[in-house]
C-alpha cells in the first residue's frame, strides 16, 4: 500500500523517509519524520493504526552502551547533526537525544557495537 | 640529573614525583622546563587505540595421548599452529570462519584474545597430523586462561609514532581500518592520541629502548623489538617529531595479568576485526631535555591528510595539519570544512596514564633501563614484483 502517498493526499501530511525496510508482499518498517497540522498528525496515525501498521514514536530509539562505549569518537564524524560530539575537556562521549534523527549510521560505524536501536 | 636507579629507589620508598604526560605539559606551561625537570622524576605517556598488528602466543599443555596440532580454532577464529605441537598464535584481525549455514558474525582474534582476558570460556577444536609422537587426530575442548600454559601478548607493530588522517576524495562510501568514510570528503578520521602518544614524546627514542617496562593492556609488559615497518628515517619537523608515521615498537606481556578493560576486541565494518589496546610508557626524567621533548603540544605535532579513494601503496595527500586542529573536531581540506573523529579514545588514553602514575606512585612499578636500542636507520622497503614480468609488445 502506497502509505506515504496517502498521507500526503489523504491528510497533507508531509512523510520524510528516513530509512526503510520494506519488501514486496512482507511486512517492513519505515522510520518517517512527519510533518502537517497537529490535528491531521493525529487523524493520519489514527488511520494507519486502523490499518494495523503498528506506529511507534520516534523517542529514546539509538541507545548507547556505557559499559561497552570506550569512547573512541568514531561515531561523531558520520552522525549528520552533531548530536554526537566528544566533549572537549573530557573526551567522553556525549549523546544530545533530541538532535537525533535516527539516520543509524553510527550503528555499524561503532567499532565495539556499543551502539543499538531499539525499534 | 638523576639515574634510572636513583628514580627506582624513590619509588620504592613511594616518593617519586609522578606526573601524567598531560600535567607534565601544564607544569612546563607555568614553571618552564628546567624547574620542572628539577620538581619531576617521571612522566607518564599512554595511548588507546586499535592496534592491528596484535596478537596472543598460547600455549595449551599436552593430551594424553598428546595431538600436533596442524589446525586449530578458537571460538571459530583459526589460530596459527605451524610450530610446537601445542603452541598457537592467534591473530588480532583474523576473522572467525563461519560454519555452513551459520551467519557470518563480526568477530574475530581480537574478541577471542579479550574474551579469554575477561576469564571467558572459549571453544577449542584441533586437527593434529597423526605420528608416533603424536598420535591423536582431533581434540575438542573448553579452555580459560587459566588451563592453558602460557597466554602472552606479542605484538609486532604497536605503538606507532604518528599516523595518518583518512579522508575520502571518490564518490562513493569507503569501508576502512579508520572505520567509514563518506565520499566527497565528507569526514576524515585520525588516529594517533597526539601530544599523548608515547613516542612523541620520546621522538628520538632517546629513553625507549628494548626492554624498557611498559603498561600493555592493564598488566606488566616490555618493549621487546622494533616493529615491523619501523620507519625512524620519516620526514621530521624541527622539534624531531615525523611528520607521518615512523617508529614502531614490538610489543610483549602477560596476557594473564591483563584486563578486558585494556583490551577490547573490536570490528570495522567490510573491513574486519582488529584489538584495541591501551599502552601506557613512562619517561624517566634524567635530564631537562626529557622534559622538552614532553612539553610538546598537539600544535606542534601534525599529521598527512590522505586520500583513501585511491587504492594504491602512495596515495594522494591533502598536506600537513596540527594534532590542535585535528581534536576540535574540524579541519579545513582545499578550503572546505570537514568533521573529523579520532579513532584513539582520547579518553582512555588519559585514564592509561593516570592508571600508570599510580602504579607508580604506589610502588608497584619501577623503570627498566633499555638493554638496546631501538635502531635509528631501518630503509623502508616497498615490495614489488621481481624476475619474469609480463611485456606488452
């Protein structure tokens, strides 16, 4: 089903594609950033849900192992909006969630897979 | 000044004057060198990062009835047994053979040789080449560090003096033992702790030599060789540190002693797996020279900009830039501003050398004077096909 369209036509709800999962005839998983009106925001999720598309929200997805982060830094030169930088007195690593846009790509960069996603 | 006894002797009534590498250089800031090489008797200088050239020398202890081993996996990691029956060398980046039908995972000599430090249990399966010394075929077994012989660290290439920053110039993603790097020079990667580095520090291996008494990996080792590619005849800047890499060290310890903390298995995604090791040096300060060489800053030490898109033996370089630059997270390449991250933690490197000052301080630790140095003239060999070639006519 071509659901980014229909949001788009159905409810002007703009759908950014951030990653996808999807193959022919099997369930997948879209990571979208939507954007519209708050009350179309809330009827398109009402509708995909009556779909049975289960709708996750996008918060405290990409989880960083303390224990296993040695602090390389590695990860702070893919992550597109510095919501992973070094912290320049220390050198630990620090992990600004809400600049986050879940893009994963410091997932497999991460040398010592202390990086995950728990969608 | 002061000898490398009378330094020992001091730190055996626990009053030797320790500072990290990093104190040593605000001190020098504040007070200059002669007063701090009057206040100082030793200096600390670590590093973590991954180190490739790495691995563990095992030796198992005999069946009954013994075996020669001829293959050998650890964990499904083979392990190198062309030597004594028993004896293995596993390797930091050789990668685990899948079994049939099994997912390929992301692991490697490096995880085995941690997991076994962390007192893990692993998986042991041989084949031996069957003779009347030896006449068993197979063995299967679970092993620990502590039932097998020996578990020592001997790596050939470590501690190297500089690297360099990989950056990619193609246009398309590049998959490399610097980890990822996007096309069109969208990030840069560098590797070396800078102004924490041991050898650049010592850039003469003036006090470094084989058998000075290191930090390896959260036990007690020793420098044991020079490394393979060492390179001392590298292009140098005035204050002698190379502007690209140079020295290398051969490294040897007690893997028993060790702590997974200090040695982490790790993997590069389409490049495969590697160990990081934290190495920690200390300089004893016999003369104000030593103290001028550790007052180094990362301002003063740089590194080449290469070009990774091009897959050769010499690779194309974007020039020279600072070890100050390099951890601000920014450099500029053809006037474009790139992200860069170390690979070394920067972090974990400091914690080496506070965790030697304080093995130091509390007497646990004293300085091995060299036995021989390090040698100052190596060539730097390229190896290139030799005898019958192909000629088109």
């Amino acid at each position: 089903m071509p659901v980014t369209y229909r949001l788009a036509k159905d409810f002007n709800v703009a759908a950014n594609i951030i990653r996808a999962q999807v193959a022919p005839n099997q369930i997948g998983k879209l990571v979208v950033e939507l954007s519209g009106d708050i009350d179309q925001l809330d009827a398109a999720i009402e509708w995909m849900r009556s779909l049975h598309i289960t709708v996750s929200q996008s918060v405290a997805e990409i989880a960083i192992n303390q224990d296993i982060c040695v602090d390389c830094g590695l990860c702070t030169g893919v992550c597109p909006t510095e919501a992973l930088t070094l912290d320049p007195e220390t050198y630990r690593l620090s992990f600004t969630r809400s600049r986050c846009i879940v893009c994963e790509q410091c997932i497999p960069t991460c040398p010592v897979e202390a990086i995950s996603i728990n969608l | 000044m002061r000898t490398i006894a009378e330094i020992n002797e001091k730190i055996a009534r626990q009053s030797a004057v320790v500072l990290t590498v990093e104190e040593l250089k605000a001190r020098v800031a504040e007070v200059g060198v002669s007063q701090a090489a009057k206040e100082v008797d030793v200096i600390t200088t670590g590093t973590f990062e991954p180190m490739e050239s790495s691995g563990a020398i095992i030796n198992l202890g005999h069946t009954d009835p013994p075996i020669k081993i001829r293959r050998c996996w650890l964990d499904g990691v083979p392990a190198y047994s062309g030597f004594g029956a028993v004896d293995l060398y596993l390797g930091a980046t050789q990668a685990v053979e899948a079994i049939d039908g099994e997912e390929v995972r992301e692991k490697g000599g490096g995880h085995v040789i941690s997991d076994l430090i962390a007192g893990l249990p692993i998986q042991l399966r041989a084949l031996g080449q069957v003779t009347d010394c030896y006449p068993r075929a197979t063995f299967e077994t679970t092993i620990t560090r502590d039932t097998i012989n020996q578990f020592y660290l001997f790596n050939p290439r470590n501690l190297y003096q500089n690297f360099i920053v990989g950056v990619n110039g193609g246009d398309r993603p590049l998959h490399t033992y610097l980890g990822p790097l996007q096309p069109r020079l969208a990030n840069a990667v560098y590797s070396n702790p800078g102004a924490l580095s041991p050898l650049l520090n010592d850039p003469n291996l003036q006090l470094i030599g084989i058998g000075t008494r290191i930090f390896l990996g959260g036990g007690i080792g020793y420098v044991a060789w020079e490394g393979t590619q060492h390179f001392p005849l590298q292009k140098r800047l005035p204050n002698d540190t190379p502007i690209g890499p140079a020295a290398t060290l051969a490294l040897i310890g007690d893997a028993k002693q060790m702590d997974a903390r200090w040695v982490r298995g790790c993997y590069f995604k389409s490049y495969g797996p590697s160990l990081m090791i934290g190495v920690g040096v200390p300089l004893p300060v016999i003369n104000e020279e030593v103290v001028a060489r550790c007052a180094v800053q990362d301002n003063d030490l740089v590194a080449p900009i290469v070009d990774f898109s091009i897959p050769r033996r010499v690779r194309p370089t974007f020039g020279l830039v600072s070890y100050a630059q390099l951890k601000s997270g920014r450099i500029a390449i053809e006037g474009k501003p790139v992200r860069v991250a170390p690979l070394a933690s920067l972090f974990l490197s400091r914690q080496v050398t506070i965790a030697l000052k304080q093995w130091i301080e509390a007497g646990k630790f004293t300085l091995a004077k060299p036995v021989a140095p390090i040698p100052k003239e190596r060539s730097f060999l390229p190896q290139d096909i030799w005898g019958a070639q192909v000629v088109l006519e």
